[in-house]
C-alpha cells in the first residue's frame, strides 16, 4: 500500500472517532415544554419546603385570636380580603425586607410563599395599605402581644429579665423644612420689645395732649374731649404703630409652640418628628434629621414592648416604656438591664419604687471602672472623704467642708432632686488652690446624696457576677436586634407619617422580627 494510501485511512478513522466521541459528549437535556398542560397540577402546598419561615407566620398566626381585628369591619357591601390573610402577608413580606405597599402586591402576584399565604388572591396596594395603616392599627399592638405570650409559653422569651435601648429611625420628612424653638422665643423677644417701645412712645404723646386737662376733674371729663384726645393719640402713633401682621405672627408663633409641645424642633412635613443626630448619617457630619427615638426591651433577642419618643436622648424614657410594658402584660420585669443613657436619678428612682433590679449603668461607670476619672479630677466632689455623722466633706488640705444648705433643682419633665451646698472655711493661700479650685472666694461644692446613694447601689450590682453576665448579654441582645433591623432588614426610615402611623409602621417591625427569629 502506497503511503498515501495509508494517510487517507489514517485519516478517515480519526474522523469516524472524533464523531463518534462528539455524539457521546452531547449534552442530554430535560423536558422544557412551559405551555404543557397537566391532568393533576400540584398544589402550592407541595411546593412550599416544610421548615420554611412562611410556615412559622402561618402557623403563629392562626393561634392569635383576631376577634378584635374582626370586630372592626362594619358588614355590609362588597365582600372585604379575609384580615388574617391580609395579617400573614403583610407580616411576611416584612420578613423579606419588603415594606413598600406595592412592592408587596408585586411581590404577592410572583412570589410562591406569598401566593400560597394569600390563597392565590391579589389583594392591590391601596388594600393592603388601608389595612396596614388603619385597619390593624387599633389591634396591631395586642396582635404583638399575644405572639410574645405564645413564644413566652414555648420557652423562646421569658418577661422578667429585659434589656432596653433606644435608637433614632430617621422620619419621612424633609430635612430643610423646620421650625426651631429657640427661633420662635428670640422673634418673640424681639416683638415684645417692639411693642414696649410703642407703649412708651403712646404714654409719652398721652401725657403730652393731656397737658390741659391734668388739672381736670376725670369724674366729670367730657366725652368728647376723650374721644378727641384718643383720636389725636392714634394720628400721632400711627406712624410708630407695629404692623398688624404683628398679630398674626404671634397667633402663628402660639400655635408652632403648641405643636413643639416642649420640644426644640419639628418638622414641617412630619410634625411628630424631632430633629437629631443620627448615626447613621451619609454626609459624616452629624448632620440633624427629623427622626424618632425608637424604644425597646428584649429577651433573647425578641422584643417584648416598642415605644416612639420625640425625645432625642434616652433619658427620660424609661419610666413610661415601663409603664406601657405594664400595661401591656400587667406586670413588670423583675431586672432590668440598660447603658449609662438611662443612669438619671429619676429612672433609678422609678425602678426602686417598682421593685425593679437595676442593671443600669450611670454616666461616669465606665470612667472609674477603668481609672479615667481619678486620674483626670482627682479634686472631683466625688473623691473627697464624706463625714456622714458629722455632715461635711473633707478637702484634701483636710479642711471640713460644712454644709451650707440646700435647694431644689427640677429636671426637663418636672423631677425635683434635692441638692446640698458644702463650703470650705479658707482657701486663702492652699498650695492645691487653682488645681482643686479656680474660682473666686473659698470653694463650694455641689453634691445629690439620694443619686449618689443611687450610684453606689448601681456599682455594687455591676461588678457581681451577675451584674458581669447582665452587661455582656446586653450588648448581644438588644443592640444586636437593632443591628438586625437597620442593618440585615434595611430598615432605616420610616414611610408613614405622624407618631400613631409611625408606631403602628414599627409594630410591623417588630411582630415580622420576632417571627423571624422563632424560624431561625
């Protein structure tokens, strides 16, 4: 066989194994035919995986009773979407980090959970927001409770130990229509001391017409001599006389103060909502925004009571989340656990009257645990010898400082704290003196025995043991549901507007997290 030939075979058999070896390597592919129909279709309920949180909101929700929710539809007319499967989506789509109302109807129309929750209904957003905002607001919180009682008795949260904190949502506002109060009480000012200076010119041109009639008896003036001497008064001032709009802005200045109620800011847009500080804050420059300070006490990272407060510092807060947690569950938790936001002497107070153990942080904590604060103010009051039986403070030249009375100083919500004033004898030539006093005269000091007492207690239960356990557990428990909620779920700012709508928007929030976290 010539060589030619042979390279033609050679050839002709690499051919036939290189089909051969493509017809092995075709991919094989399954039936893709969308438009095929089916004698028996399955049912949502196959499709839906047994452990999936969407069974967790069913399951909870058909254990609430919903009577109240019911009660609030008045028959008639057209046939309503059944509340419950209104409740479940809504909750569920919260879960989803879904919060806009026609997102939701989107979402109910393409997502499987969603369609098998509703019963393949497609309730619109208009629906689903009247539901949302009106609705179920009235019976919104009770539906919270009874969910936290149903974990409560499985074990997943318990009521007598509870960690509060606070964080600021920013409103759905805008941020450049405000009204200040310290804006409204300087205009306010300024126009009484325009209206002074008109009364005293008014006086000045009266005494001037009155001139010839001073000697006369008033008892017996003529009428028509006062008429004309008014008139001439009124000629006279009119040039001087403040605007009438003068009026009009005071009756303006009366009602934004009615609306500030106290506070030192609102919003145009959103007038329950206060300007603050938010952390969360994309220019990086502490720039002010109309927001809510949310309040809330957990256990186990579930949340056993939400409050909304125009407040901006935790401070005075506490007293009335507590009382609403009351209210909510007729009775109160038997410690509470908080940072130094809440070490007032009025919240200690309050948990001391209500027989609360007190896991609360004061302001200057931190500071002496770590030794800051003797370092910084070793002169500070609270570094100097107190002489209970004799009632006075001892320098550190060991001069006695005696008390030289008290008074009663109230807070911003109207606590009265009793201060005592302590006064060395002589400061004249003391080689301390500029370093433990730099003021004039012999040095006094201010000093709140009832808070300290306060402090003392607080510092003996946080260094225990149990005081130990208590602050590491905070730190994973309630800030880590506010990490969850703005950071996992997105949820930053409000949409609703006004403090009931705002409240009923996080009771949402709240009901959709704590679900969650039973599913997990």
């Amino acid at each position: 066989m010539k060589y030619s030939q042979r390279v033609c075979i050679k050839r002709s058999h690499l051919r036939r194994d290189k089909q051969y070896l493509t017809a092995m390597a075709t991919a094989v592919f399954k039936t893709y035919a969308p438009n095929q129909l089916q004698l028996l279709p399955p049912t949502w309920e196959e499709k839906i995986d047994k452990a999936h949180p969407v069974r967790v909101v069913d399951k909870v929700i058909e254990q609430v009773d919903l009577g109240k929710l019911y009660n609030s539809y008045e028959g008639g007319g057209t046939s309503a979407y059944h509340p419950k499967m209104l409740l479940k989506a809504i909750i569920y789509a919260y879960i989803c980090n879904i919060y806009s109302s026609r997102k939701i109807e989107e979402a109910i129309k393409s997502n499987i959970h969603l369609i098998w929750l509703c019963g393949n209904t497609q309730p619109d957003h208009n629906t689903i927001n009247r539901f949302r905002s009106h609705k179920a607001a009235p019976v919104l919180k009770d539906i919270f409770k009874q969910i936290v009682l149903l974990l409560a008795q499985q074990g997943l949260v318990s009521l007598k130990e509870v960690y509060v904190d606070g964080t600021k949502i920013e409103a759905n506002a805008n941020r450049y229509t405000f009204v200040w109060g310290n804006a409204i009480k300087t205009n306010k000012e300024k126009m009484a001391k325009q209206l002074e200076d008109l009364w005293q010119f008014a006086q000045q041109v009266a005494t001037e017409e009155l001139q010839d009639t001073a000697v006369v008896d008033f008892t017996t003036i003529d009428a028509q001599k006062v008429t004309e001497t008014v008139n001439t008064i009124e000629e006279a001032i009119k040039d001087k006389a403040v605007p009438k709009k003068v009026k009009q802005k005071l009756q303006e200045y009366e009602h934004k103060e009615a609306i500030l109620d106290g506070r030192n800011s609102y919003s145009k847009t959103d007038e329950d909502a206060t300007f603050m500080r938010m952390k969360e804050d994309h220019m990086n420059n502490g720039q002010l925004k109309p927001g809510y300070n949310v309040q809330i006490t957990t256990n186990k990272q579930i949340i056993t009571n939400y409050d909304l407060f125009p407040n901006p510092t935790d401070t005075l807060t506490l007293p009335a989340h507590l009382d609403s947690f009351k209210q909510l569950y007729d009775q109160l938790p038997e410690t509470v656990t908080a940072d130094s936001g809440y070490g007032s002497e009025q919240n200690y107070e309050h948990l001391e009257d209500n027989h609360i153990t007190a896991y609360v942080k004061y302001n200057t904590f931190q500071q002496q645990q770590q030794g800051i604060r003797v370092k910084k103010y070793p002169f500070a009051a609270e570094h100097l010898h107190y002489n209970q039986e004799q009632d006075c403070y001892i320098c550190p030249m060991g001069q006695h400082m005696h008390n030289i009375g008290t008074y009663i100083r109230k807070n911003e919500s109207g606590f009265e704290q009793t201060i005592t004033r302590y006064g060395a004898g002589n400061c004249a030539g003391c080689p301390h003196r500029g370093v433990c006093h730099k003021g004039k005269g012999n040095r006094v000091i201010e000093v709140n025995h009832n808070l300290n007492r306060h402090k003392q207690q607080a510092r003996a239960l946080l260094t225990s043991e149990q005081g130990i356990a208590h602050r590491k557990q905070r730190e994973k428990d309630v800030e880590a549901v506010f990490g969850n909620i703005k950071h996992n779920k997105g949820f930053r700012r409000f949409l609703l507007r006004g403090k009931q709508q705002v409240i009923t928007e996080f009771g949402w929030v709240a009901i959709a997290h704590n679900l969650s976290k039973k599913a997990a």
